[in-house]
C-alpha cells in the first residue's frame, strides 16, 4: 500500500528515535532492531486507499445496542495517557522556525532525565500504529495550528504515527514535536484542509462530494471564527492495518490536557520581570513600575498580600491603574495600595504578583515588596524609646518629668558665663591636654579594652587642639547657627560627668540622656551629639573619644541605636560617610549595630560600599567577634552591599565581602531577581565572574541553575549577551548532559584573560 511505501522510506528517523521506544516489559528497543519496525510517520495526509472497513463501533468495544459488558471491557483494547504534555508551551510563527528550538516535553520533564507525551495500548496483542494529531480544546476536531517534526531540514505536520508490537512493546514516545502557529489569515485555508483530509481519511474515499465539500466550508467557517488560537490538545488514536491496507480503529480516541500558548497574553505565563522600586510608604499611591511578560490590558491585575509564618494570606489589596496604564502588554505603571495598618512603626515584607482573571492564573514567583513606616511614626518611636530607655536605667529619679537640672547646668538660659564656641574649645582643649585628667577619664575597664584594640589608629589621629566644632558637609551659616548650641549641651554634659564621677547622683543618667534627646529634637536635622562630634570637619578625634567614652560611662547604648537622625543614620552612618574607619570599631564595642538601616535602607556597609570606602568596609569585616554582620540586607533598590559592589565592578570590595560571608552569592536582589553570579554577567567581568566561581560555595550547583525573575539562568543570560569569554567561561563550569554535578577548577583571573588576549578587547559589550 501507499502506507507501507511511506514507512519504509522512514528507516532513518527509525534509527535516531528507537531509544525512546520500549516494550511491554519496560526494556528498551535497541538500535539493533530498528530495521524490523518502521517509527514516526510523516508524510502520509489522511487519504489512504482501501477498502470500506467495518463500523468503527465495532472495533471500539460497544454493540450496536449499547455498551459492552464489563466482562467484554476487560478485553477491549484501550489507549491511555502515560505522560501528559506540559502546560505551557511556545507557539512559534513559521518566521521563527528557524534553528534549533525547545520540543514539546512531558509533563513531569526536567533537565535530567526529559520525558515526552506518552501514550500506552492495552488489551491487545497485534501489530498497530498509534497515531497523534492536534486538536480543538473544546471540540472533537483538528486545530488550524500545525503539530511538526524536523526532518532532512523540513518541518514535517500532523498526523505522526509510531509502530508498536508485541515484540517491540505498546508504549509510544512522541518527541521532538513543536507547535506552528497559523496566522489569523490562514486559519481558514488550513482548517478546512485538515478537516477535508481527515474526512477522507475516515470515509476511505478518495474525494468528497460538492454537498459534503459546502458542509464541510460551512462548519470550518464557524469554527474558525470561535477558535481559541491559543490553547490546543493532543488527540491519540490507534489503528490495525488490515492484510488489504485498511486502516481499523482500535481504540477510541483519547485527548491531552490542554496545552496553553506559553506567549499568549491570555494563556501565557505570567511573570513580573523587574521592579522599578522594591520598597514603597504605608500609605500607598507610590507609582510603581512593573515590567512583565505578555499580558493583556483588558484581564490582569496586580495583587498585594502578606503571609504570616503558616504560609496563610492575612492580607491583600490591588495596585490601581487603568488600561492606558499597560504599555504594550510588557509594562504596568500603577499605584501601590495601602497598607492595612497606616501606623506601623516597623517596615513590613509583603508579595506582588499579577493575577488574570479569566483563568486565576497567577505569576511565580511572586516577588518580594517592603511596605516602609510613616516618618512621623518612626520619629514618635524614636523619642518613645529614649523615653523608656530613661525610665528603665534611672531608677526613681524618672518620676520626675522635668529636666531638673542644677540651675548653674539649665539650657534654656544658660549663665552668661557659659563660654561660646571658640571659648568652649579651648576649655575642652585644655580639659584633654592634662595627662593626668585623661587617664582618669578613661578609667573605664570596658572603654580602656576599646582603646587598646584601637590605641595605634587612635594615637594617630588624636589633635591636640579641638578648634571650632564644624560639620562637614553644611554650609557655614547652617553650622553657625548650630554652633554655639552644640557647645552649650556638651559643656553641660561634661560638667555632669565630671560631677557624677566625684559624687555620683541617681538623676545624672537621666540629665545626660535628656540632654543627648533635646539636642537632636532641636537641631534641624536631628543629629545627635555623637552625630556631630564624628562628623567634625577637623576630625578632632578626642572630642569624640570623650563623648563616647560619657555615652560608655552612662550606658546609654540603647540610645546609640535608637538616636537616629531626619535621614534614619546611625553613628556608624556618618562614620563611613565620612570615611572614618578608626570609630568604627569603638561605636561597635559599644553596642552600635552595623546592621541598622537608614531611611533609605543602608546599612553603614552600604555606605561604605557605595563611597567606596575600603578601609570602613574592611574595619566592619574585622570588627569586634561578638557583632554579627548581616550581607544579606538589601536596601530600598533591593540591593545587598555585594551587589552593589558589583554593580559598581569594585573587584576588591567584592573580594573581601564573599570571603567573610560566601552565601552572600546566592542572594537574589528583589528588583530584578539577579543573584551575584547573574549581575556579574551583567558587568561583563571574567575578573568578577572567576571571583564567584573561585569561591566554592557549597551551592554552586543551585547558584548556576537559580533563575531570575525573567526566567533566565546565568548561561541563559551571557548567550543573550552575546559575550564569547563569558558564556565560554560558563559552558566549562556547567554539567556535561545528564550530569548532575557542576565541576569547576579554580584558577587564576590573569590565566584566564592570557587565553583570551587575542580577542577584541571590546568583544563583548552591550549593545
């Protein structure tokens, strides 16, 4: 027959598919037999030339009066899904077809091992060929779209056939299939040509009649106008040869689940991409930008919600936007809504994701949103918590609300006698020149061991004259204004000390913390003392030594993280701001946290980062023991202090971090989804990328096969870049195909740029 001819001209994609066929006894067919059977079948169209068969329903298992008996169906021949298709899967246009592109997998498939839509016949001990086609979801009929396979450099349609036997065995594996999709003006042309062929084909007549060819435009018309283009179905048949070329149905037909249109704006996956902004204030209406998949303006919404610690949802609330707010199906621009609590006094995490109505399909994963307290909350919390911090250490003495201070010691009308700034740092001066004064002044055991850890930095950069007390960083007539101010508060706060210390009194602590909270409430930015001494242009290093070592004296060290100023920063904040590395480690004895985070999310590491301050960075890296240093905070951009070393391509910053804390490599920024591995690509930087490598972490594996939030992989990532070195790089350091394990040899960063010389030293840029 016709058919037979075909098969046999089919001998060679025998050979290349037999090892995805087994038999009954789940033994593989070997290469050796692939000339005893022919495999997919490809060219025929659906006309065969043979005689009239016999009613298909014989040969289905039901009577002509009814079903069959449940003795009978026993005995029945039957088809069933063993591997359904995936889900999603991309349509491609024939103007895509070119090269090599993913096939359509198994449901359950991975890297390793992939597996296939998977079909078995049971009940039946004969020759037959079972049979795959594409079909309608919601009709019994063929899809204008085109199932092919790829052969001698063709793309070969639907229908496709696999021969199974009791010899071979009654499993068939369709692989290496991929989905065409049918322009809208072709969709009528190939569904009426699909359905007149499969017409024929089930007549077993060469041609149809003109009534049935009228019936047949009519019906394909209909459905081509309601036709989901962007959702198909598998529809499995098997058929008996006969001796005379008849084709015999064995089985009923079977369907797949549907398979969606992986691109499509009403079936595709969604995904959110990158964030203009992770971070946005309680009370909502920030405009946030979000970059997407293909979605459609007409059936997405944006959600907000919040877990608590069982995974269980206890709050949501959606973005506003309009529909002239989606900007060609890859952009939203929208409002954040608020929050459910306005007066949180803590920054709170919570999720976005898109959800489409239509199909309550939502996009994974869904990405992490900080929702940040009001500033006038944190402001309340922070005098709160001076307030309390009093009550707890001052004793009976906080019952009395009123500063009580000695009349000699009052702010509000300082004596006349009360030197101004120039006066106030010559009495300082002379106060810290006395030798004698200053060891008694350090007397402290805890404040003596941070001296000692620093006494080289400190010796060095101690100035014998305190001179005007200026901040960096201001104007003049700002500074002046404050000048004398600063002075008065730090003269009375001496003053105190030295009294306490020869007679010490229960209210001192008290006066001393009120004094530090009155003075940040009345300087315009809410700098503290300690903010200031710091920051002082002429970096008077005793200065700030005795202000700390009084903060030391009083144990005020709650107030040390809780006195923040109008832009949230620490002590430490400062210190790496203004690059000054030798106070680092005192402010951290003292109880300073390193991981405190300003209004914009910096951590003093961030800052120090981001100045590039190496010798504040390396100071947090040694600090003292006890202090635990947290990598992994990420800032209102979402970025960790290693990405943003990264990002700046400051190599030996990015050095020094991955060597004190490895698993930093794997955080994932909340803006876009890139790992440090993935934003190295991004730098185009072998320096960096053999930096990461080089390290070894134990989850490398994870690290190379992590996505981003764009579903790209590392490798993924440096091919659409188009960078030679770095996807070369990549390539050796991912598994060879079905390994597991990711294999890399450290080497040396000038080995590598040595076995690149050649190259263009521009070759890889971004476009």
């Amino acid at each position: 027959s016709p058919y037979q001819h075909q098969l046999l001209n089919n001998d060679g994609i025998c050979q290349l598919d037999a090892t995805n066929l087994i038999n009954s006894a789940g033994v593989g067919v070997g290469v050796a037999n692939v000339t005893s059977f022919g495999n997919m079948y490809m060219d025929h169209q659906y006309f065969v030339s043979a005689p009239t068969s016999v009613p298909p329903a014989q040969h289905f298992g039901y009577h002509q009066n009814g079903l069959a008996s449940d003795g009978d169906i026993k005995h029945v021949p039957q088809l069933r899904i063993v591997e359904q298709p995936v889900e999603k899967f991309r349509f491609r246009y024939k103007s895509e077809m070119h090269g090599t592109h993913g096939s359509l997998n198994g449901a359950n498939s991975k890297r390793t091992p992939k597996t296939f839509p998977e079909v078995t016949l049971s009940n039946y001990d004969g020759p037959a060929v079972i049979r795959c086609s594409l079909f309608q979801t919601n009709l019994d009929s063929p899809h204008s779209h085109q199932l092919v396979v790829r052969k001698d450099e063709r793309d070969v349609c639907d229908p496709h056939d696999l021969h199974v036997s009791k010899e071979r065995g009654y499993v068939a594996q369709f692989i290496n299939m991929g989905i065409i999709h049918t322009a809208k003006k072709y969709i009528f042309e190939e569904l009426c040509k699909k359905k007149q062929d499969r017409l024929v084909f089930q007549m077993n007549r060469r041609e149809l009649s003109t009534k049935q060819i009228q019936e047949l435009h009519q019906e394909t018309e209909r459905e081509a106008k309601d036709m989901n283009l962007n959702q198909v179905r598998l529809c499995f048949e098997a058929f008996k040869i006969e001796d005379n070329g008849a084709w015999v149905p064995l089985a009923p037909p079977v369907y797949s689940n549907a398979i969606n249109n992986r691109k499509s704006a009403q079936t595709g996956e969604l995904r959110i991409v990158r964030l203009s902004k992770p971070t946005g204030g309680v009370m909502g209406n920030d405009e946030l930008i979000l970059l997407v998949e293909k979605v459609s303006k007409k059936n997405i919404k944006v959600r907000f919600f919040e877990e608590d610690e069982d995974g269980e949802t206890v709050w949501e609330a959606y973005a506003k936007f309009r529909e002239s707010d989606v900007h060609h199906q890859y952009a939203i621009v929208c409002q954040t809504p608020a929050y459910k609590d306005k007066d949180v006094d803590r920054e709170v995490n919570v999720y976005i994701e898109l959800i489409r109505p239509s199909d309550d399909e939502r996009s994974f994963p869904a990405l992490p949103f900080r929702y940040k307290p009001r500033n006038v909350i944190v402001s309340r919390k922070r005098r709160r918590t001076c307030s309390s911090a009093n009550s707890s250490s001052s004793g009976t003495a906080s019952s009395n609300n009123s500063l009580d201070l000695p009349k000699t010691l009052g702010l509000a009308q300082p004596p006349n006698g009360l030197p101004n700034l120039s006066q106030h740092g010559q009495n300082i001066s002379q106060e810290f020149g006395r030798d004698m004064h200053l060891n008694d002044l350090l007397d402290s055991e805890n404040f003596r061991k941070l001296i000692e850890q620093n006494s080289t930095d400190l010796e060095k950069m101690c100035d014998l004259g305190v001179g005007e007390l200026v901040k960096d960083g201001h104007g003049r007539a700002e500074v002046a204004s404050g000048r004398n101010l600063t002075s008065k508060y730090l003269n009375t706060i001496f003053k105190i000390f030295d009294q306490d210390r020869r007679t010490p009194m229960e209210s001192s602590h008290r006066q001393v913390e009120e004094l530090f909270t009155d003075h940040a409430l009345n300087n315009e930015n809410n700098d503290t003392l300690l903010h200031e001494v710091i920051s002082h242009k002429k970096d008077n290093l005793k200065l700030a030594i005795k202000t700390i070592q009084v903060m030391n004296y009083f144990n005020l060290k709650e107030l040390v993280n809780s006195a923040l100023n109008a832009d949230g920063d620490s002590a430490l904040h400062v210190a790496c701001q203004q690059d000054r590395a030798h106070y680092i480690r005192p402010l951290l004895g003292m109880g300073c946290s390193p991981n405190q985070q300003n209004h914009a999310g910096n951590t003093p590491l961030h800052l120090a980062v981001k100045e590039e301050h190496l010798n504040c960075v390396e100071s947090f890296l040694n600090g003292v023991p006890t202090v635990q240093l947290d990598l992994s905070l990420k800032n209102d951009d979402g970025l960790t202090p290693l990405h943003m070393a990264i990002r700046q391509n400051k190599y030996d910053v990015a050095k020094k971090l991955i060597s004190h804390d490895r698993s930093s490599i794997s955080v994932a920024n909340t803006m876009d989804g890139n790992n440090a591995l993935h934003m190295a690509v991004l730098e185009q930087s072998v320096e960096l990328l053999v930096l990461i490598l080089d390290a070894q972490n134990q989850n490398l594996t994870d690290i190379l096969l992590a996505r981003n939030a764009a579903g790209y992989t590392p490798l993924e990532l440096a091919r659409h870049k188009a960078n030679e070195r770095v996807v070369k790089l990549l390539e050796n350091v991912y598994p060879e195909k079905g390994e597991l394990a990711m294999t890399w040899i450290p080497r040396k960063v000038k080995e590598e740029i040595d076995t690149s010389s050649d190259e263009s030293s521009d070759a890889g840029q971004l476009e």
